[in-house]
C-alpha cells in the first residue's frame, strides 16, 4: 500500500538487460546475490550511459555504506530492513528526482 511497484528479478545475471528495458526510476540491490553481485551490478550500471540516472540503493547485512557510496549507490540500507525505513529511503529519492531539473 505505496506509490511504488517493485519489481523483483529471479536471474540477477540478467538484471543489467532488464534495467535497460525497464528503465527504473530506483534499484534496491542486494550485495550478496547468485551469479552476480551488488558490487558488479552497480559498478556495470554507471558505466552505462544511459542508466548513470537511475538511482540505486544497496542493501547489505554487512556495514559497507562508505563503499557502496564510493562506488555511486544513491543510498545504503543496512539489514534487517523495516519496511518505513525502506519507504522513507525511496521517498527521500523520489524527492530528489522532483526538485533536479529534467536534461533529457
């Protein structure tokens, strides 16, 4: 009961060609996933050009917030994770997007 769908990926390998065609406006990603993880992920997403805008969020059990920043997340949410600290980090995103002027 938010303004947000998620959208949740079974095959993170596939996860950087899904994220091309979606487009998403913010990525929740988990550091610790099979195939590939968060650190690849995100490292492969601001490489892309036209994903560099895309806001991404990393979630680790582990406290890594400094290197998840270093390598361009948006934001870092620590595990467990309540479900209002979750919507407060989109928010907070979300609004972010609503007060940088539009480039494109």
């Amino acid at each position: 009961s938010s303004r947000y769908t998620i959208i949740g990926l079974q095959e993170p390998a596939a996860a950087p060609q899904i994220i091309e065609n979606i487009k998403p406006r913010i990525l929740l990603v988990d550091v610790m996933m099979p195939e590939l993880d968060g650190w690849d992920l995100i490292t492969q997403l601001r490489i892309n050009r036209q994903l560099q805008d895309t806001a991404v969020i990393i979630c680790s059990i582990l406290p890594q917030e400094s290197l998840a920043l270093s390598l361009g997340a948006d934001g870092f949410l620590q595990k467990p994770v309540l479900p209002q600290v979750f919507l407060d980090a989109l928010d907070c995103l979300m609004d972010r997007f609503t007060q940088e002027p539009d480039n494109s």
